[in-house]
C-alpha cells in the first residue's frame, strides 16, 4: 500500500544517513555507504516483491532523469577546449592510464565473456567505460580530505577531469557511429547514424556559439549580489532542456546528449553557477540514495555464479585490468615526466575512482543482455573497492608530504623585528568588528616592519548554507551565495577595511572563510595557518559578554573548535576574550589611550606571550605593564615538590628558568633600558 511505499522511501534516507555518519568515523566518503546500503536495501526480498511492475517503471524513468541530470552539470563544470590545445602534464598522465587499461582491457575481454555478444561495438563500449574515471566522486573524496589545494591533489583532479571527460565523449561518438539496433540491413544502420551524428552535431554548436549570447545577456542583466529575476531563470532553463531534447528526438540517448548539452554550453556566468550549486545539492541529497536503491534492487545478486572458478578469474581480471593498468599506465608517465614512483603509484591508485554514471551504464547493460549479471555485480564490487581504498591512498600521501615537510614550529620568539608579522585574526560575526580592530591597532608595533592580517570568518556549514555553496573548476576554490552569510561578510569587510582606510598605516587586510562543519573546522584553521605561514592564530572566546557584565554559557561547537586549534596548530594561539575591549574607543597614537598589563610567570608559552608584547610595547598609544612572579630559590622544598607535579627534572626546570631569565632580560634591555 501507499503507506509501505512511503515507509520504505524514508527507510532508505534514514539507512544511508545513518550509514554515513558511520563510515565517516573511518574516513569513508559517502558514495560509497550509499552504495553499501542501496545494495543491501534493493536486493532483499522485500524490496523485489513491494515493486510492481508499474513502480518499476517510475522508479527507471525517475533514476533516467536524475541521470540526465547528473551528466547535464558533470558536463558543465567541464571545459571541452582543453582538448583542443597541447597536452598538459595533467592530459598526459590522465591518457597514459587510459591507454593502458583500454589496451589490456581490448586483448583480454574477448576471450573471457565479460560481453554476452561480444562483437566490436560491445568490445569498445566496454573497455572505454573500464578505461574512464569518476572525477565527480574523485574530486569530493580530494576536496574532503583537504590535499585539493597540494600539488599532487591538483594533479589527481586535473587528470581525473581529463579522463572522465575523454571516456565519455568517445562513448557519446562511439554510440552516434554504432546505433544501437536491430536493423535490416547495413543501409539503415548508416542511416541511422548519420541521423543522430548530424542531430549531435547541430545541438553540439547551437549548444557552443548561440547558447553563450542569450546566456552573456541574462548574466549582464543579474549581476552578483542582486536577486535572479524569475523571467530570465526560467528563460534559461528553457534554453538548457531545449537543447538536451536536440538529438533524442532522432534516437540519440538521452544522457549522452544531457552530457554533451552541458559540456558545450558556458560555464561561466551566475546561471551556470546556479544550476551547477542548485543540481548538485538535489543530486546529493535526494537522488544518490535512490540511485543506490535502483542499482541493488537491478543487480539481481541472486543470479551470481557464486560456484564456478571462472566467475573469480574474470573478477581477477577486473582488477587488473581497472586497476593495476590504470596504476602501471600513469607510473610509467611519471617515469617520463620526472615524478617520483611512491606519487605515480598513489595518483594511478586515485585515477581508478568510477563514478555513478559508470554505475548506470553497467545496470543498462546487464538489463539489455550486453554483458552478463555476474559481470554485472562483479563491476559492482569493484567499483565499490575503488572508493573504499581511496582514503587510505589520501593517508599514505600525507604521511609522505609530512615526513618531507620542515618540522620547525612557528612561533613569535624566532619572527625578525624588520620581517612583516602575520596574524590568522579569526571571527563569528560583525559583533567582534570592534575588539578586532582594537586587537590589530595595538599589534601593528611601529608600523614600520608591515603588519599582514588574514581576516577569516568562522563559519559553520548547515544543509541551508551548502545547498548556495558554487565549486569552481572542482577544486576548493568555492563561492558561498547565502545571504546571510554574504551580507555578514560585506559588514566586515567594509569595517576593517573602513579602518585601514583611515588608520591602517602599515597594515594589510586580506579577507578569508573558514567554512566547515564544527568537526572540521579546525582542520581547516589549521591548515590555513600552515598555508599562509602565520606565527599567531588568534581566535574568539566561545563566550560572550552579557549587557550586566557576566559571560554566558557560550557555544559548545566553538569551544570545540578552540580547544582542538590549541592541541594540534603548529604555531601559537591566543583566545580573545572580549570584556570590554571592544567597547574601547579609537586607539591613537598621539597620546597614550590604553594600559595593557602581561603576566609573566614562566614557561614557553609565557616566553612567546612576551615575545607578542614587542609588538604592543613599540605602540605609543599603549602603556605595556609587565609583571613578573619569581619562584622562591631558598626553599629546597618547594623547588622539589614543583618538579614532581610537574614531572620535570631540576636540570630541566633549571634550563627553563635560565631560557626565562634571558628572555625577560632582553626585553627589559631592549624596551625599559632604552626608554
């Protein structure tokens, strides 16, 4: 009944989310619980007796337009000319993968049975759709993990984009030259294909050269930061559907020509970023899921040959041919290209990612008998290992980047006076405008050296705001379009910048976007920090200040944030706690207008908080107090019981005070005994 129906649809939300919450723990993407749970749920027997046959259809039509989808924003965010220009280190790397698997692929399948007919035209669709990647779900696993900005991250999407990109439009050629049949003779077949090339041709430079005037003209008339009118929206999804429906009128199939529509027509523009963010999140999280279902209820795993040994050798085969190809392919490339093996093999490992439309193209063709079941749920599986080694690929390449990176801390202590000093100031929200302008005023020193602050706002990413989120070219490289979130942005970079305007002699403001979900967010921060080779995070106490005085219960995702920057940022941090310092007005340098006091007991982290008081002390408008609490020599005592709590040795607490005695004394000379 209609109940059970509805029961099961919120069954398969609720399994998949609930297994990727799962998986994530291990450092699984999400395609690839989606897939575990779709295989589970669609082949019980339940699920293959509530569907009918008239749900069946839906389900098949459904999952049709979902594709058409799919390939219609996978081709947008493509760029065909690529292929048109000289061979990039990229292009070169994602062909020699190619070539290889598609070459073995050729040899081997003909003599195996993967293809139930195995004439030419089944043999090319096959190994070309084995020789492809996914660079989809191969650019989300880079991105998640965070090495999409590293140069071997760069290189994998780049290749992973070439490759895709190439195996798909072969396959959209080769289906216009082999028209599926039946036909009654040669004649009709050559017909046929000159039919439907023609038809692709015809949409493929409508798609290129008109497109772009009507699709310039709609951007021209909604520029950033106003709302799309609504006329010219639905205008341009008319134009969109109009020439995805081009070829499929004379037989062409309908995703291959949602594909070609998409990778022809301008990227560029706020359309084109709208459809691409819009189709993208539905895609996610209403589609994948259902996909999923659909592939394991079609998967029929009940008709695997579980007990003949040739099923376990053409599964064998599978993996060399998609995998250990594809790796000796791009080792040998980066042999030629000058790049170490341990890279070759980790970015050869990262190119043999599927996508879904690979998924799709092996369910339609075990349902139209071009290959067989078992094949069918062996290219399953494999697809399915090709996503869950990724992470572990992703591990062995940070592993290796952190054993070559150089291991010095960054820290104030070792900054030179004459170098610029680079601050990560970190903010919520346009409440901490004023104690940021403040904080900045007095760490500007003199002046003289520059002073460099990267204004980063901490923002958390809700299901609301990643539905406005626009990749660009599949990179980290992303633009938010939440209202909320932009016009918070424009408040404080029209603040800060006010201020540099008018006081900020010798300060630099660049403006940056800490957004991430709270678990990995300071991931991020730190990342950030490392990028840009700060020596001082500073970032907001996660409580703030009530009108009578008192501090409120604060926000535990920030706390969370704070705490776990404070354990694992290679450089120092400091918490701005905000009582009153923001309600300081102008901080000038004509008279002094502000008494900051420092503690200083002892310690590393004592020692570098004095080392930022350089800074503050060459101020004239601060008056800098430092007051410092010595330890009672005489009492033998004492100085044993401290090194017991502590679990220090005298010899080490001896050497920290002699550290702490140098460093007070060479602040003394340089700022006190100086005048």
């Amino acid at each position: 009944d209609g109940a059970t129906k509805v029961f099961c649809l919120f069954l398969i939300f609720g399994l998949s989310n609930g297994a990727h919450n799962l998986f994530r723990r291990i450092n699984q993407p999400r395609v690839a619980s989606d897939m575990l749970v779709g295989l589970l749920l669609g082949s019980i027997y339940f699920s293959q007796k509530v569907l009918n046959a008239e749900l069946i259809d839906i389900l098949n039509n459904g999952i049709q337009f979902g594709m058409m989808c799919y390939m219609f924003v996978l081709g947008l965010e493509m760029n065909p000319y690529v292929m048109f220009r000289p061979p990039t280190c990229e292009a070169m790397v994602a062909s020699a993968g190619m070539i290889s698997t598609f070459a073995v692929a050729c040899s081997i399948t003909p003599f195996l049975s993967y293809v139930e007919k195995p004439n030419p035209k089944n043999i090319i669709f096959f190994c070309i759709s084995l020789s492809g990647c996914g660079s989809h779900v191969l650019t989300r696993i880079i991105s998640s993990f965070k090495i999409g900005k590293s140069d071997i991250g760069k290189l994998g999407i780049s290749a992973g984009v070439h490759s895709d990109m190439i195996s798909i439009f072969l396959f959209c050629i080769c289906y216009a030259v082999f028209p599926p049949g039946p036909f009654k003779d040669t004649n009709e077949r050559i017909q046929k294909s000159i039919k439907m090339g023609s038809a692709l041709v015809i949409q493929t430079i409508f798609a290129a050269k008109v497109s772009p005037i009507f699709m310039n003209w709609v951007n021209s008339e909604n520029p950033e930061g106003k709302t799309l009118k609504g006329s010219h929206l639905v205008l341009s999804l008319a134009l969109m559907v109009m020439i995805c429906s081009c070829s499929p009128v004379y037989g062409y199939d309908s995703t291959l020509s949602s594909f070609m529509a998409g990778l022809f027509l301008p990227s560029e523009g706020r359309i084109s970023k709208w459809a691409i963010s819009k189709f993208n999140y539905t895609l996610s999280t209403i589609f994948y899921p259902v996909f999923f279902f659909w592939m394991g209820f079609h998967a029929s795993l009940s008709d695997y040959d579980y007990y003949h040994p040739m099923t376990y050798v053409r599964l064998f085969l599978l993996f060399v041919m998609v995998i250990a190809m594809k790796v000796l392919g791009t080792v040998l490339c980066g042999v030629l290209l000058g790049f170490h093996w341990p890279e070759s093999v980790a970015l050869g490992l990262l190119l043999t990612a599927k996508g879904h439309h690979h998924v799709y193209a092996t369910i339609n063709a075990a349902n139209g008998n071009i290959i067989t079941f078992t094949t069918c749920d062996s290219i399953l599986f494999l697809i399915f290992l090709t996503f869950v080694h990724k992470p572990y690929v992703v591990a062995s390449i940070v592993r290796r980047a952190r054993k070559r990176a150089p291991t010095h801390r960054m820290a104030l202590q070792w900054l030179d006076p004459s170098n610029e000093l680079r601050i990560l100031q970190c903010l919520h929200g346009p409440w901490h405008i004023p104690s940021t302008i403040n904080f900045m005023e007095i760490s500007r020193g003199t002046g003289d050296s520059g002073t460099m602050v990267y204004v980063t706002d901490m923002v958390e990413l809700t299901n609301e705001i990643a539905a406005t989120i626009v990749r660009h070219g599949g990179e980290d490289t992303v633009t938010v379009t939440d209202k909320s979130v932009t016009n918070m942005r424009d408040q404080i970079t029209a603040a800060v910048n006010a201020y540099v305007d008018e006081n900020g002699d010798g300060i630099t403001i660049k403006r940056m976007l800490a957004l991430s979900t709270f678990h990995g967010m300071a991931q991020d921060i730190c990342l950030l920090a490392e990028d840009l080779m700060v020596p001082l995070v500073v970032l907001p106490f996660h409580r703030y200040q009530n009108p009578d005085g008192t501090l409120d219960g604060g926000h535990p995702g920030f706390r969370y944030v704070n705490r776990k920057v404070l354990r694992t940022v290679q450089c120092s941090v400091g918490i701005l706690v905000d009582r009153g310092f923001g309600k300081i007005g102008k901080i000038t340098r004509s008279f002094v207008s502000i008494n900051v006091a420092i503690i200083f007991i002892g310690g590393k982290d004592d020692r570098e908080a004095l080392a930022y008081c350089r800074q503050v002390a060459r101020h004239t408008g601060v008056k800098l107090t430092v007051i410092r609490f010595l330890v009672n020599n005489d009492s033998d005592n004492l100085t044993r019981n401290k090194a017991s709590n502590y679990r220090y040795s005298v010899a080490e607490q001896e050497e920290e005070m002699k550290l702490d005695d140098e460093c007070f004394a060479e602040f003394y000379e340089r700022h006190v005994g100086r005048g």
